[in-house]
C-alpha cells in the first residue's frame, strides 16, 4: 500500500480489488513511507524474526526491522485490519502504541533531513523505481498494517518505532529473489535503495 498510486501509475494497471480487511482507521498512525530501518538482532546478534499474518490463514516469519516512522493524525488512514500483525480492527495495539497505516502525503518529516518540518523541500516525497539485482534479495520493507511504540521526539516531530518485516509482500508471501521494488525514502536518491527502505515489490508486468 506504501506508494500504492504511484506504483500503479508505474506499471500501468488496474489495482487488484482490495481484500476484506481493508478499511479506514481515525486518529493517531504512524506514516512509514519514506522511512529506512534497521535489522534488529538477538542477544547473540542473530536476526530477530517477526510473524506476519498470512492472506488465507496462518503465519510466516520474516527478518524484523526497526522503522522510526513520523506519528500522523488522520481521519482516513488505510488499514488492512487481517493483515500484517493488526487483530481485526483499528484498536490500538497497546497502550500508547500505534499502527504503521498509509495516507497519501506530498509532503512528510524524514530522518534524512533531521525531521525538518520546513522548508517544503525538507518533507517532500519522491517516488523512485529500485532495480532487482538477479540472485540478490531485494532489501525493502513492509510496514502496513504493523505495531509501533512512542519513540523519542525530534524537532517537535512525534515519533515511533514500528517493527516491520523485510522481504515480505502485502499478502504475508516473501519478495521473489532479484524483483524490483518501489519506494518513497530517499528523495529520489537511490543510495536509499540499500538501505532497507520502506516500499513494496513492483508487480510483474501482465502478459
């Protein structure tokens, strides 16, 4: 859903027809699309796994990131409520946490600029292909539908950390080896691309 129009603009065809979980949630979200991450390890500083939900039923684990998100508040944030680890409802996963959703914003605080609010130039959101590399696992991460917890504040920009999968699709599937995907992070910089940022797997072309 991260660049959802975008990616459709891209590749030139119709989305596929959203499945049921799908709907709005109000309040507080934390907005992750132009956000990079970060591996998190074990005490033995092995990957840390995350279980996502599985579209049909079950569960697949797949490495965890740490995606410092901006918090946002919404009246139309798009949730899939029987996806990533949500429970069936916008409820707050905890306390003071929130979920990682998607609205479509020009203009969003990011790392890369301090969490700058202005000037415009500062948030603006650029949308940009990565290339798949044959062989290589693409390294972008998808943080729809996941739990975060309040982070530290920056330059007045609420913050918070979502634990997001690396590798996995919006279905709970993995990224095919070698695919190419489409992310928000980096203002167009493609050093971004390795930097496991948050986006989602460009769709074969229809034949």
């Amino acid at each position: 859903m991260i660049a959802f129009l975008l990616l459709v603009a891209l590749t030139l065809q119709s989305p596929p027809a959203p499945p049921p979980g799908v709907t709005t949630c109000s309040g507080e979200f934390a907005l992750c699309a132009a956000s990079t991450c970060t591996p998190v390890l074990d005490s033995k500083g092995n990957p840390k796994m995350i279980q996502v939900r599985v579209q049909g039923g079950g569960l697949a684990s797949y490495p965890e990131m740490s995606c410092v998100c901006p918090v946002i508040k919404g009246k139309a944030a798009i949730a899939d409520v029987n996806s990533g680890n949500m429970r069936g409802s916008c409820a707050a996963p905890s306390k003071n946490g929130v979920w990682s959703l998607y609205s479509f914003r020009q203009h969003i605080p990011q790392a890369m600029n301090g969490w700058a609010t202005s000037p415009l130039s500062q948030t603006q959101v650029t949308g940009q292909v990565c290339a798949g590399a044959p062989g290589i696992a693409a390294p972008v991460v998808n943080c729809f539908s996941f739990a975060c917890s309040p982070a530290k504040s920056v330059n007045g920009v609420k913050l918070a950390d979502c634990r997001c999968p690396l590798g996995e699709t919006l279905n709970g599937g993995p990224v095919a080896v070698g695919q190419g995907f489409i992310t928000d992070a980096g203002q167009g910089n493609p050093a971004a691309c390795s930097q496991f940022p948050v986006g989602g797997p460009i769709p074969a072309p229809k034949q």
